[in-house]
C-alpha cells in the first residue's frame, strides 16, 4: 500500500489534493534565492552606513505573508511583494520621523543596486525589481522595551502611525497553531510509522508539505482565487492583510483545509446576510469591518470607508468564492480549476494517478476517486475514462465529516 492508498482509504485524499494545489502555489526555489539575496542586502548595507544605521542598535526581518508562512506566487505579470521591516531598537521620541525615512533613502540612494530600482512610498521605500518582485522596506521606532509595537513614519501625514507586524504575526501563528495536529498531519505520521512506509518501498513526500497548517493553507488557497477573482478588476483586489485577518478572526481550530475555509465562508456570508438584513429592517446601515487584531488603532479597512466599492467587490468575491465551493461540495470538481487554475489542477491529478496505477486489481478504483467527479471509470492500466472500468466512488472528505 503506498500513501495515495492509504489517505484514500482513510477518507483523506481530497485533503492531500487541497495541500498539494497551496504547496504549488508557493514561491520557487529560483525566486527564493533571489529575494533572500535582496533581504540580506538591505541589511548589509545599512549596517555599513557611517552616518546613522551603524551608531544605532536596529533589526531587520521579514513581515507580511512571508513571515507568516502564507506565500502565493504571482499570476501572470504580477510581482511578488515582500515586506520587511527595520526595527530601530530605540525610542520614537529620540527622533522624527521625517529623520527615520530620510535616513533610509539616502542609504539605499546611495548604493549602485538599489538606486535604480528605488520607488519613495508613503510609509516605505520600494526597491522594485521589474518584472520578478517588489521589496518593501518598512523603517520604524519601539515605543517600550519589551512591546512588539513599533512607530512607522507616514509622510503625507507628516507624523508618526503606529503598526505592529511582529505582534500580528506572533497573532496569526497562534490562531494557527489552535489545531494540535491536522487530520493530514495525523495520517502521514501514521503511515510514516507502518511497514509500508519503507523507504525501498516508496519515497515519502518532504512532511514539511502536511506539517503546515489548515488555516495557513486555506488562506494560501483564498488569495489565489482572490487573484483569478480580480484579474480584470484589480483596483478593487482585497488586500492578503484583510483575507488573512480575516480568516484568523473566524477560525475555530479546524482540523481540515476543507473544514477551515468551508466554515469560514460561512461566517462571512451570514454576517453579510444579518448586516443586509439589519439595514432593510431598521435602516441601520452595517459593514464587515477588520482591524489589526493586535492594534486596534490600525484599520485594514480604511479603503473601504473612503469608497464602498472595496467593500462591494469584497462581498461579491466572498459570494462568487462561496458558490464555486458549494459545487465543489458536490463532487463537481471541474470547478477547482476555476478556483485554482487549470494547469495546476491536472498536473497534480497526473502525479497521483502514477502513484495510483501501481496498484493492482480492484485497487484501481481508487485511481477514479482523484479526478472528485463521482463520474469516471479507470481501465487496469490506469487510464481514465468515461464509461469502462472501474467506477470512482464517493469520497468522505467533501460535503461531510471526516
């Protein structure tokens, strides 16, 4: 028995599936490389400058998706955005914070790689790398010693705002880690353990793919839609900050990616609904609002108070998302595509039915169960079909409890 076999004997395979499409959609090794080597150049630099960063005690390192393990790579010609911030390990009140950001772009000005590709952004300073991905340098002060929170400079506010990727991180991987262990997680480790799991028998994929958890693949998987979703809309494209707020906000300790965004959309389709309600009923006008769960001060939904399309084109993506999802319920996976693109979709149909096909007999019908059709045959050979062979069956993982 090799491990395709074994997750579908044990209701589970539709989940591999689902973490196979987010590991997918995770960066290359190439692209990897790249933006660590640009990371670690940001920081070389700065420890270097005579004038202000070497005399100060300051960090560097990674917010945002990166730092929270949530990563998608970018369709089409969209760039990669990776956000770091440099931490100043001294008071706010020690400077302004026109001095904080000045100091910033003078070092990277400076510098032969970077000045070229420097954009000045409001509160950072972007070192774009056209075409491939975008870095944004996010400079900030501690208010306390011992306290995540930092103060970030906003130039067209001429003052100082306050942020806290640290402690929305710390936040967020919290919220994740309220499942103890995965159904998935469980599985693999389970087979791991057994005689099968021999390694001349079969080679076990890297368990960093069923370590990571539902919540951090459910958010992977969302954002993709959101992209396929907006791809001719983008200025209206929910931001990663808000989905994945979010998602933490509404996530029960789910044992499952199914069970996590299934539950979830829920949530915000009904807390839609009893808003709408409230405002036909009482005329009392209500809206989805997120804020930085770890500061309060921070709007993630600023946009959508200053325009209420954000806030529409939210719903509509929320409802649009909901609807492919039920139909994916019912077994009619021609929809993930839509959902996750083609491409990726059968590419990894194709690798579990080689792993499959291995199989002999009345085991093939197993094969059957990976297309999530419930309306295919597979010959002994392997190959799928729509009328000879052996029927796909029914799988436990999709529109019910594991």
């Amino acid at each position: 028995m090799n491990l395709q076999q074994y997750l579908h004997n044990n209701g589970l395979q539709r989940e591999d599936i689902l973490t196979r499409i987010a590991v997918s959609l995770e960066l290359d090794e190439t692209r990897k490389k790249r933006m660590e080597s640009a990371y670690n150049a940001v920081y070389d630099i700065l420890e270097k400058d005579e004038i202000f960063f070497s005399k100060v005690d300051f960090l560097v390192y990674p917010q945002g998706s990166k730092a929270i393990g949530t990563t998608v790579k970018p369709r089409g010609k969209e760039e990669f955005d990776l956000d770091i911030t440099v931490e100043i390990r001294d008071s706010y009140y020690n400077y302004t914070s026109s001095e904080i950001y000045n100091h910033l772009i003078r070092v990277l000005s400076n510098n032969d790689i970077f000045k070229e590709k420097l954009v000045k952004k409001n509160r950072c300073a972007r070192i774009d790398y056209v075409g491939d991905f975008h870095m944004d340098v996010l400079p900030g002060c501690i208010v306390i010693n011992g306290d995540s929170k930092i103060m970030v400079p906003d130039r067209e506010l001429s003052s100082w705002t306050s942020s806290n990727p640290k402690g929305y991180a710390n936040w967020f991987t919290q919220k994740a880690e309220t499942v103890s262990s995965s159904n998935l997680n469980k599985a693999f480790r389970t087979f791991s353990a057994l005689n099968e799991a021999k390694a001349e028998q079969e080679e076990l994929p890297n368990d960093d793919i069923y370590s990571k958890e539902p919540l951090k693949r459910a958010v992977q998987l969302t954002k993709r839609y959101r992209d396929i979703y907006f791809e001719k809309n983008p200025k209206y494209k929910t931001s990663s900050i808000v989905l994945t707020t979010i998602f933490g906000e509404l996530y029960e300790g789910e044992p499952s990616i199914y069970q996590t965004i299934d539950s979830i959309l829920n949530k915000i389709v009904k807390r839609y609904t009893d808003y709408q309600y409230l405002f036909e009923s009482q005329g009392v006008y209500k809206r989805i609002k997120v804020l930085n769960p770890v500061n309060t001060e921070e709007n993630f939904t600023e946009k959508w108070n200053k325009e209420k399309e954000y806030y529409n084109q939210f719903i509509a993506f929320a409802k649009s998302y909901k609807e492919k999802w039920e139909k994916l319920k019912n077994r009619n996976f021609g929809v993930a595509e839509e959902l996750f693109g083609s491409d990726r979709i059968k590419g990894i149909l194709t690798d579990q039915l080689k792993e499959l096909s291995k199989n002999e007999g009345n085991q093939l019908e197993a094969v059957g169960v990976t297309i999530m059709s419930g309306n295919t045959f597979v010959d002994k050979s392997g190959n799928i079909n729509s009328s000879t062979g052996y029927k796909s069956k029914a799988n436990r993982n999709f529109g019910g409890i594991e």
